[in-house]
C-alpha cells in the first residue's frame, strides 16, 4: 500500500454495538389498520392509482376507463406532449407560501383542475359521481357531470351543495332530452353548462369491442373469468343500487353503439343559439381542435372552449390539445377563456399549461383511476398528489402564484413536426 492510499483508507476502530445506539435508529410506525389508506398511501403519482385501479377493477371496466379510439395515438402523442417540454425555474425568488387559487366561467376554484365529465362513473366503482363531486367540493374545486352520468343531476348538486357543479351536455337526436337537463341543471344551481361538440358519432374504442363489453355489463364466461380475482369489486357492484345511465334510456350495447344511437351527427352553430338562449349561465364548447374553429366560436358569443380530443376517445390521430394551446391562445385569449384537457397525469403538466395560457385544466382518467383505486378517499388522493406537484413545480419555477405563470417557463420540445408541403 503506498503511503498515499493508506491516507485516503484510514483504518477504521471497530467497536462493539451498542444497543442504546441501536434503539436510536429504529423508527416503527404505527401500522396503518386501514387497507384502503395503507394502499392509497402508497401511491405517489397517477401511475401508482392507476396500477392499483388495473389490479382492482374488472377488466371490461378498466380498459372502458383506460382505453382510447383505434390505435390509441391520440392520447399517447397528448401524454407525451406534457412530458416533452423543458421548464425554465427562475432563481433567488421567494415562493415559500404559494397560491394555487383562480377563477374561471365566473366562479372561484382553489387549483387549477377541475374533474371533467365521465360517462357510466358507477361502472368503474360504484361510488362513482358522488365520490367526484364530494371530493371536489371538498377540495374547492369544480365537478362536471355529464349527460351519460350515472348520478342524477339532482343527487350530484346534493353531494356538492356549496361547491361548484358543471354540467355537459350532448345535444341527441331526441332534442327535448337534452333540453330537458339543461333546464334542470339550470334549476339545480349548475353554474356552467358544457356542450361537447366532438362527438357527431362514437369513436372506435376497439377495447370494448375485444372484451366483448355492454351496457348493462353482461355475465359472459370472460366477465366470469375476470370476477374471480376481483371478489370485493363484484361484491361491491351486486349489493348497491343497479347501475344505470342517470338521464337516458339504455337498450343495451356497446357505449359506443348508444352513443351512435343518441348522437346526432347533424348538430350545428343552430343548435348553439337554442342552447344560448335556454342556458342561464357561462356556455362553454368542449371538444375544440383547431384555431379556425376557435375563431368562430369566439364569433358566435360563447363564454370559453376546452381544447380537447376526448382523452382520445373519437378521433385518432387528432390534433394534441397541448400543441393547440399556444396558437389558440395567441389568436382568441384575449377574448375567451381556454380550459385545456387530454392526457394529463401529473401537476408539472397542469403547471405547464397554465404557464402557455391556459385558464384552467380538467383531468378525467386521473380522476377516475383514483375512484377506482379508492373510492371517495382515491378520489381525494388523486387531488393531493396533483396538489403536491402543483406547489412544488410552482416552488422550484420560483413562482408563488398562477398569474406569475408565464411562456417564459416552458418550452415545448419538437418531437413531430408537420413536413413542408412545397
Ligand atoms: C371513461 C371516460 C368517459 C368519458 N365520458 C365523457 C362524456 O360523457 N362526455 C364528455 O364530454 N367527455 C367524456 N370523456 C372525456 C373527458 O371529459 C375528458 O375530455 C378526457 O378524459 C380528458 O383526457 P384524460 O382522461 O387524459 O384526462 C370521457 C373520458 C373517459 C376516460
């Protein structure tokens, strides 16, 4: 051994434990008795809930959840929209409390998400609607039921009587139906009505077709199959009340056969001025996928648009909202609000959003993933894992509040781009 090793390799002294050491460096919790916080508790982002959810729920149910239209591009390409970008953290600024609060259609909401519209919610667990709007009018956030919702209007405004509920609206064939919810989520105290425009007919979800899923689910020998593992879900669904659409008429099929079926894909900016005029409060088109579009939206008089493919669900190969944002916003933010939704999973991407001027977000799977995970309380794990990220984006951007949000602090990395039609 040289003598320079030997310096850098003191010989250490041995010594014998000793067990007041040793005490010092145990730490046991308490165990955690309750299995559903033990197993919420252990999951530290969407993909943790989302595994759990897989593990828990049927699967005709998860991949109904889970799944998009055709090949699934579309929702693929939007999640790795998010996580294609570089943010830009600015230092030396104080951002020890951050505010995470704004406003948007004309209403408070403590974060800036909100849950977006699910259809058949009960399916993936049977809490379903009354879990989200719980949750969120506990977290201060807004609930958005849709026209395929599982829970009546009237029950929903029950499980969120302070907080804000939105309602969407799919414009059917049978015209007096959705005139009909529009009159009562108006009388209920809904204070935004959504009117989803991307869905003339059903996408293609290819994962029901396979598992051979209905509306009502059917006992086949594969659901059978599927119950074994999964005792407690079924246990579940068989002891709670039937699961049924809340406003609508089923008559059995794929959600994607009932969809073509209520569907009108004549709808038009006619049908916008009806529901203008039968619609109390702020109006806002769901579904919107170009900068054209938004133009003449904006013409038409509506009060926001949400950038969105449907988390993917009807077109593939649509445009990615997230890509859409900063032209749409360039063209019509002065003049509108944009919410943005598809393919969130995590707070540094609702961060990301808002910094390229988005208003607000909504989350659908990471919402539903939670409930599935956990119910009411997964629900609430959901907006605490989004929180968290959130405020510690926010914190190492250096920013204590939305609006210090800016495109300074985001670029969006070029993984396509279109090629040059000469
Ligand atoms: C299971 C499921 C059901 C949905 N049902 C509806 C619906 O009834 N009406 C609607 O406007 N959007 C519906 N959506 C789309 C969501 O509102 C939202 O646009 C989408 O989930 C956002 O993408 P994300 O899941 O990646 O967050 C549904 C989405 C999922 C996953």
């Amino acid at each position: 051994m040289t003598d320079e090793s030997r310096a850098t390799n003191p010989k250490q002294r041995r010594q014998v434990p000793r067990p007041a050491e040793i005490f010092e460096l145990m730490r046991f919790k308490a165990p955690e008795l309750d299995a559903t916080k033990r197993r919420l508790d252990a999951a530290l982002t969407i993909d943790d809930l989302r595994t759990i959810a897989k593990r828990r729920t049927p699967r005709a149910a998860f991949d109904y959840t889970d799944g998009s239209a055709e090949q699934e591009i579309s929702l693929a390409r939007a999640r790795q929209a998010f996580q294609d970008i570089e943010f830009h953290p600015q230092v030396l600024r104080p951002a020890e409390h951050v505010d995470t609060s704004t406003t948007v259609f004309g209403g408070p909401s403590a974060l800036p998400f909100g849950i977006a519209p699910t259809g058949f919610t009960r399916l993936m667990q049977t809490q379903g609607e009354l879990a989200g709007a719980s949750a969120a009018g506990a977290a201060g956030i807004p609930f958005t039921l849709s026209t395929l919702g599982t829970t009546s209007i009237e029950d929903t405004k029950a499980a969120n009587p302070t907080g804000r509920n939105w309602f969407q609206l799919y414009v059917m064939r049978e015209r007096e139906i959705s005139y009909e919810l529009t009159r009562r989520a108006a009388a209920s105290g809904f204070d935004t009505l959504f009117f989803t425009v991307d869905t003339p007919v059903a996408g293609a979800r290819l994962r029901d077709k396979r598992n051979g899923f209905s509306i009502p689910p059917q006992l086949t020998p594969g659901t059978i199959a599927g119950a074994i593992p999964r005792p407690w879900w079924w246990w579940d669904f068989l002891t709670t009340p039937k699961l049924q659409f809340a406003s609508l008429q089923s008559t059995g099929g794929t959600v994607g056969e009932l969809l073509n079926a209520a569907m009108d894909p004549t709808i038009s900016l006619d049908d916008l001025t009806v529901i203008r005029d039968l619609w109390p409060g702020r109006l806002v088109i769901k579904g919107v996928q170009t900068v054209e579009d938004s133009h003449r939206l904006v013409d038409a008089g509506v009060d926001g648009i949400v950038l969105s493919n449907h988390g993917g669900r009807q077109l593939d190969r649509a445009p990615v909202p997230f890509h859409l944002l900063p032209d749409v916003v360039r063209e019509v933010g002065r003049d509108t609000e944009i919410a943005i939704d598809t393919g969130i999973m995590s707070g540094a991407d609702i961060v990301a959003a808002i910094a390229l001027g988005a208003r607000f977000t909504l989350i659908g799977r990471a919402y539903l993933y939670g409930l599935m995970a956990g119910g009411r309380a997964g629900v609430e794990r959901t907006i605490t894992i989004l929180t968290d990220q959130i405020t510690r984006t926010m914190q190492l951007l250096g920013v204590a509040s939305l609006p210090e949000l800016t495109p300074a602090h985001v670029t969006q990395l070029h993984r396509l781009t279109p090629r040059r039609r000469d």
